[in-house]
C-alpha cells in the first residue's frame, strides 16, 4: 500500500504544477516551478532514483529555475495580463488532455505481468569497468554513444543561444545584470557559498563512479556557483570569443570523443574500454566532463552577447 | 541478426559519418573563425567520402552493415545499422549538403584577417551538426538513442530560420521550437511505454517482441503523432511555412529537402520496422488521409501566396502529403517492400529533395537579384535570369509529376500501386495535386515571361556559379526519372523478410 | 499485487502532468508560459520512465538503471531545449518589444531574401 507520505507528496506535486500552470502572473508562476522541482527530486528519491533526484533538484529545478528567473527578470515590463483563450478552445484542450492522462493512468493500473528490467544484466557486466555505480555504468559503458550525443547537443544548443546575438556583438559579453547592492546578503552569499560549492560539486563527480552523483549533478553545483558569484558582480561574465572559455567548453567532450576513438586502436571497438582501464578512463572523461557541463550550462543561462545594462 | 560487423573497417564507416561532423563543430570552437574556412574545407569533402563509401558498401555487398557501439549488444548497448534505405538516405543527404554548401560558400565565408564574424560560424556549425543528427536518425537503432539524434537536430535546424535576426522569422523561429519540443515530449512518452512493456528500445528486438495490446496502439499514437508534428503533416504544418520561408536560402533549401524528412524517416522505422502489425489498423488509411489533405490544402494555399519563398514552402506542405500515401498502399501489399508503393514512396523522398533544395536556391537567387520576391512584380525577370528561372521551372516539373523527371516516376509508381490495390482515391488526389502543382508553377513561370508594365532590374549581381549549383540539383531531380518503373533492389537491402508473416 | 501500491501512485502522477502541461502549452498564450508547460509535460514523461525503473528493481537494485540514465540524458536535453526557448523570446522581445507569437505570421519582405 501507497504511504500517507506518497500520497500526500503526489497531491503537492499535482497541486503545485497546477497552480504553476494557472498562477496569474508570470514571476509567480516560475518561482512556483522551482519548488516544483524540488518536490519532484522527492518523488525520484521515493523512486528509488536518487542519481535522478540529484540532477532533477541540481538542473531540473535550480539551474532552469535560475534561467527563467533571469529571463522574467527582463520580461516584466511587457507581462501583460494573458489574453484569456477562448472557452471553445479550453474545452477542447481539456477534454483532450484528458482523454491523454486517462490512457496513459489505464495503462500505469494495469502493470505488465513480468515487469521488464535490465537491471540483472547491467550488473552482470558492471564488475569489469570497475564502477560500483550502476547508472554511470549505463550513461558511460553501456549507453555511452546517447551521453556523448547529448555532450554534442548542449554545446550545440550554446552555439545556438549565441547566434541570437546582434552581428556586431558576436564574440562579445552576454548582458548579466549584475546585483547593483553593495554589501547585501547576495554578496555576502557569493563570497561564502562558492568555496564549499565547488567542493560539493567536486565530490558529486568524485563520487559519481561508485555512488549516486556524477559529472551532471557535479556540472550543475559548479555552474550555479559561478552564476552566483558573477550575479554578485565579484567575477566578470567572460567575452563569448574568449580562447580559455571555449576551450572549457569543449575539453569534455573532446576527451570523451579522444577516448571513444582510442578505443578503436586498442581494442577494435568505438567507445569501448581497453580492460582494466575502464575506471579511470571514464573518471578521466568525468572530470573534463564536470567542467565543461558547468559552464556550458552557466553560459546558457547568462545567455548571448548583448549590449551592456546601463541603470 | 546477419552480418554483425562489430568491429570490421567497414562497420567504422557508420562511426566516423556520425563523428566526423561533430570533429568539424570542436574544431570550429578550438580554433575559432581564423580556421573556419579551412575546416570546412577538410570536413565537408570528408563526411562526403565516407557516406557514399558506406552506400557503397552496403549496395555491393547487399546486406546491410551493422555496427555494435562499444561492443555491448542490445538491449543492454546501442546498434548502428545501414540498410538500403539508410544507405541511400545517407547518399542524398551527402550530395544536398554538399551542393548547398558550395552556394553558400560565398555568403558565409569567413572574411580573412577580419575578426571572426558571427553568420558564418553559426551556419556551418549548423549544417555540421544538421548533418550528423540526420546520419544518427538513418543509422539508429534504438528509439532512445533516436530521440537523442532528433533534438540535435532540432536544435541545428530552429537557429538557421532566424540566422538573419528579423522580428517575424525569430517568431517563427520560436513557434518551431515550441511544435517540435511538443513533438520530442510526445515520441519520448512512447518511448517509455515501450520499454516498460517489452524492456528493449531496439527496433529490431522489439518487432520480435510487440504484441497487439493497448499499450502498443498508445505507444504508437504518441510517437506518431509527435514525429509527425516535427513532419509538419497537415494539420500540424502550421509552423513550417514562414520558418522555410524566413531562412537563407540555403538553410530553407536544407530544411525543405532534408530536415523534414529525417521525422518521417523515423515513421517508416516505427511503422515498417518496429511495429509492422500497425499496418492492420485504420492507421495507415488515417495517415494517408492526413497527406491527401496536406496535397489539396498546400497546393491551394501555394496557389494564393504573393511571395515566391512562401510558395514554395507551401509547396512542400502538399508534398510532403504524398510520402504518406505509402503507407496504407505499401503495407496492404503482400512484401511491403517489394511494392510498387514503397519505391514510390521512397523516389518521392528523393526527388523531393533535389527538387525543392533547387527550388528555393532559385528562389533566394531570384530574391537577391530583384531585391524582393513578389510574385507578381517578377515581370519579364525571367529573360534577366534565365538559368534560374529554368531551374525554376525544372524542379517544378518534378513536383508536378511531369516525365521526364523523379517526381513523375514517384507518382506513377504511387498512382499504379493505388489502382492495383483498388485504393482509386489516392490516385485521384495524386491527379488532382499534380494539376495544382501544375498551376502554382506556372503562376510564377508566366509571370517571369511576361514582360510586365515596368521591367525589373537586376539590385545585387548574382554569380554564375551559384545559379549552376541550383541547376544541377534540378537536373539531379531530372536524373531520378530514369530510374526503372520497378521495385528498386536496394531499397530492399536488410528488409527483414519472415517479420510481415509472423507478426499480428 | 495492491492495485494502489506506491509505484501506482506516482505513474498517476506521472499520466496527470502530462495532460497538465499539454493543456497549459495550448491554453497559455504568454510563450514563457508555454515554455514553462513543456517543461511541466517534460516532468511528466520522465518520471513515467521512473515509474517504469522502478517496476523494475532486480538484481538488489532499488530499480532499473537503464531507464535511470535516460531521464538524465533527458533531463540535459531539456534544460538546452529551454534555454534555446528563452533566448529566443527574449531575442524577440528585443526586436519586436512584445512576447507574443499572435499576429502577424509570415516574415515580412525584409526577412525573407
């Protein structure tokens, strides 16, 4: 049986979705997604899935959180009242997502007699990368080609956010408006919270290969420290045509690749590991990895180059 | 599973054309625009070598090469698979991109010692990565896997309709995101059902499993759905005339031959393929319906466009309408792949490929020669630019169905299969489209050949070598109408040949 | 097996978010709005394949990895898919001053060379 503990987080999860899709105004709603979010790292911890629950609390809920928060910051002058749909057309949507929930419930009540499940075999073979965490085994032996892939996807998705930049701004600063307040909490917070930030997000990568955590979840703690400390103003937002910037960006994936074609050479295979060297090898690629996921997502959220804020 | 190649030369072919754009996109990042046009140069040829090599391959040998990634085999691990129609998606896709790459090269070239300037890098990194997710979607075996390749294409192909920065194509922009990211959610959604229900996303371990159960039809409703959002099949094209409209002429040529196709690529594989009991469902009846509303309403809406690049996006609505009337005539077929309907299917993928990418090349020719692409200013235009207009007029023979030329073999063969299987409606669309198609192609002809009450003038000279790249992927589209009125060999390559009996 | 086991719970959950972020991206005409429903029918989606993980504990797992990793990879793609949304709108709003995907549809002459 269902605890009162699920039950009542299920409630919430629903109740706070909702009211984030109906709340009147715009900043409202985001700031209801955040809690959203967090309620949601809940449930994949009752799911047992805390790898999901940390990346889902790290990216779902606070990197995205803090994207759109930046984005409503600059929306606000121009939130006007929604323009009420047409009833006609409320109807219509409602009865059709509800005809999509009912299938999908009828189909969640009626589990397969056997469930399916890799898990047996994923563990069969997790012995001989020497990892003793069973999703970076699938993320980086089993599944490695769909993680290198979507390495490719969030770069590509940078280029992307800058090529919205205006032609004579190409290469130059994204437009972060840093806090103007000296001496506020906010400042007080970007000079205390990194150092045991990055710290957190080191050992989440470090401990990723044996544990819940990983070069995501670390990625997402690194990115949201320098956005701290850039929003305070204590750190410049780099020019997007900075070498080092760049660089950092693609060192992860690059190493990924590198290893990925090596393992051709020494054992006629793409992106398989030459045994025995399976773990550090995919530390290796975790580590590059960590940094360049921080700061791509870190760019992603100050956005393209623009012209400077003048207050 | 025949020829497992796990670890042969051959089957690194199918890596090195998924990695070797991705090296282009690092590199560009690394090095920065000094290098731009030097690492376009070593690229393009490249990727180029290794896709019609692998076409090669496969065709020689006749059977399709598979390569297992990292050596873990499904479920657990990934495939990569060329089969015949992978096989010849990949050589068209190769040829478009590399035709297309030359007209651009003037427009985006990275002008040397200046600092590195933003529309060329954008762009090639873009048709870069366009091109290794389309190789992923040809080459993937595993829906998730696929599900990774098609947001990477769609994150490629949304910035290249608002490369130019307007207000209306940023919109437009934003509205293609927002289809396609309902479409992504909605074949993601299958894609767990699925493997909650047969625990394996591998296509070829699933038609073994698939049964005809509720969970199935759901699985295949959201996926289809979805996928044909990214399609832009009526009634779902709402976004796709003013993005095609709005891009350089080279990323509409891009989007309009290929991008499109690479969802509808992933139908085929979910209905053929995948779930094959699909085909004794209303499904296949339904989606034809779906194309014949899409070639009756695009052609009458291209009928009325006042813009040239307008038209021939909703050119592309009507004939994207046509590759859905494969369904429901290639799966009644005893052997679908041996029909009449499936080669048409296919020729008219193709055809429609050269044909269109000509198409808007001309289009963006004629735009950037007149200053403007209004239909009916275009008085006489057609004596100032006759190559263009003749390519122009080439392409259209091919979306009209007129011999000799691709589009007219894809309709006949789409026409007789329709006729043999006693399916008289569907051939009576493809006459009717065809004779709109006929009448939005001569709207913009006659125009060009009349001369008009003031004569245009030539604004910005447009050079030689970019009308010849538009005009011989026009004759490409001419080419194709040789091709045997037959059931072609290689589009059979790796069917499988027990699945049609066994499965429901 | 309980009909109403705790694993059931949370794939209602799962089905109701998806029709809730289909309904907020139709009815909602702000497009941040939209974007922030897609994220919601995200949400749903991967925690479906939570559901299904976790129908599929073995091996003295608390459930199956596999489909683990895959709302990991998800959860990046969506997180780039919403950044590119937000560039995009506010792109927009920068050249047209309003956030509204109403009106006028088709590039105006100037855009579409």
């Amino acid at each position: 049986m269902a605890s009162v503990f699920d039950v009542t987080l299920v409630c919430l999860i629903l109740a706070v979705g909702a009211w984030s899709t109906f709340a009147r105004l715009t900043f409202s709603a985001i700031v209801i997604f955040i809690v959203y979010g967090l309620l949601l790292s809940l449930a994949w911890v009752r799911l047992a899935a805390v790898d999901v629950a940390l990346t889902e609390a790290a990216i779902g809920s606070g990197v995205t959180g803090m994207l759109l928060l930046n984005a409503v910051a600059r929306l606000r002058s121009t939130d006007a009242a929604p323009t009420p749909s047409r009833s006609s057309v409320n109807i219509a949507a409602g009865v059709f997502c509800t005809l999509i929930t009912a299938s999908l419930a009828g189909l969640v009540l009626v589990p397969p007699q056997v469930p399916v499940s890799l898990a047996p075999s994923v563990m069969e073979s997790l012995g001989q990368s020497g990892l003793g965490n069973p999703v970076a085994g699938v993320l980086f032996v089993y599944r490695s080609l769909d993680t290198l892939l979507e390495k490719v996807v969030l770069v590509l998705a940078l280029i992307a956010v800058w090529s919205l930049a205006p032609d004579g701004l190409w290469g130059g600063k994204p437009a972060l408006r840093p806090f103007p307040q000296r001496d506020s909490v906010l400042i007080f917070l970007a000079r205390t919270v990194p150092p045991i930030g990055i710290m957190v997000g080191i050992y989440m990568f470090w401990v990723g290969a044996d544990e819940p955590g990983g070069a995501f979840q670390g990625g997402a703690v690194l990115a949201a420290m320098w956005i701290l400390v850039m929003i305070a103003g204590l750190a410049a937002v780099p020019p997007t045509s900075s070498h080092a910037l760049r660089l950092a960006l693609i060192v992860g994936p690059v190493v990924f690749l590198a290893i990925g074609i090596l393992g051709i050479f020494l054992t006629g295979t793409f992106l398989a590991y030459p045994e025995g060297y399976a773990k550090p090898l995919i530390i290796a690629i975790e580590a590059t990895l960590t940094v360049s996921i921080g700061v791509t997502l870190a760019m992603h959220v100050v956005g393209p180059p623009e012209k400077e804020w003048r207050s | 599973m025949a020829a497992a190649e796990t670890s042969s030369i051959a089957g690194l072919l199918l890596v090195s054309v998924l990695i070797l754009p991705v090296v282009g996109i690092l590199a560009q990042l690394a090095l920065g625009g000094r290098f731009l046009n030097w690492i376009c140069l070593a690229v393009f040829p490249a990727s180029f070598g290794v896709s019609a090599a692998t076409c090669a391959v496969v065709w020689s040998h006749g059977e399709p090469l598979i390569y297992i990634v990292g050596g873990w085999q499904p479920p657990l691990g990934i495939a990569l698979r060329a089969d015949g129609i992978s096989a010849a998606m990949m050589l068209v896709t190769a040829i478009i991109i590399c035709a297309v790459a030359i007209f651009a090269r003037v427009e985006f070239t990275q002008p040397s010692g200046a600092p590195e300037a933003r529309a060329p890098f954008v762009f090639w990194a873009l048709i870069l990565a366009l091109w290794s997710a389309l190789n992923a979607l040809f080459l993937g075996c595993d829906l998730f896997n696929l599900y990774v390749a098609l947001e990477l294409l769609t994150f490629a192909a949304v910035p290249l309709v608002c490369l130019k920065g307007g207000e209306a194509t940023v919109k437009a922009a934003l509205r293609y995101l927002l289809f396609a990211l309902l479409g992504s959610m909605l074949y993601l959604m299958g894609t767990a059902l699925l493997y909650g229900a047969y625990g394996t996303l591998d296509i070829t371990l699933l038609a073994q499993r698939v049964h005809p159960e509720r969970v199935t039809w759901i699985a295949a409703a959201l996926m289809t759905v979805g996928l044909l959002t990214k399609t832009a099949l009526f009634p779902l094209h709402l976004w796709l005339p003013p993005a095609h409209a709005g891009a350089p002429a080279a990323g509409s040529a891009v989007l309009s031959a290929l991008v499109v196709k690479g969802s509808f690529f992933l139908i085929v594989r979910l209905w053929f393929d995948a779930m094959p009991g699909l085909g004794h469902t209303a499904g296949p009846q339904l989606l034809a319906s779906l194309g014949a509303a899409a070639i009756l309403f695009g052609s009458v809406m291209a009928l009325r466009q006042q813009r040239l690049k307008l038209l021939v996006a909703y050119s592309t609505v009507a004939q994207i309408g046509y590759l859905f009337l494969m369904f429901p005539l290639a799966m009644a077929a005893e052997q679908s792949w041996t029909s009449l309907a499936w080669t048409g299917g296919w020729l008219q993928l193709f055809s429609h490929a050269f044909a269109k990418a000509a198409m808007f090349l001309a289009a963006g020719l004629i735009a950037d020669a007149l200053g403007h692409d209004r239909i009916n200013d275009l008085g006489g235009a057609g004596r100032l630019r006759p190559l263009t207009f003749c390519t122009f007029g080439l392409a259209g023979l091919s979306l009209i169905g007129v011999p000799p030329s691709g589009g007219f073999v894809a309709k006949w063969l789409l026409l007789s299969a329709s006729v043999a299987e006693g399916q008289w409606i569907w051939a009576a669309v493809i006459v009717v489209g065809g004779l709109l198609a006929g009448g939005y192609i001569f709207k913009v002809l006659g125009r060009a050949f009349t001369a008009g009450s003031d004569a245009p003038v030539i604004v910005t000279p447009v050079s030689l070598s970019r009308e010849v790249v538009a005009f011989s992927l026009a004759v490409g589209a001419v080419l194709l109408g040789f091709f045997p009125l037959e059931p072609a060999e290689i589009l059979q390559i790796g069917r499988p040949e027990i699945l049609g009996s066994t499965v429901p | 097996m309980a009909i109403m086991n705790a694993i059931t719970i949370f794939g209602l959950c799962a089905a109701a978010l998806v029709g809730l972020g289909i309904f907020g991206l139709i009815v909602n005409p702000q497009p941040l709005r939209k974007i922030l429903a897609i994220n919601i029918l995200g949400s749903g989606v991967f925690l479906m394949f939570g559901v299904i993980a976790r129908r599929g504990a073995a091996a003295g797992l608390g459930g199956d990895p596999v489909p683990q990793a895959m709302v990991i990879t998800g959860i990046v793609v969506a997180f780039s898919a919403t950044a590119l949304a937000v560039a995009l709108l506010l792109r927009l709003v920068l050249v047209s001053g309003a956030a509204t995907l109403e009106a006028e549809a088709e590039p105006s002459e100037k855009d579409g060379r």
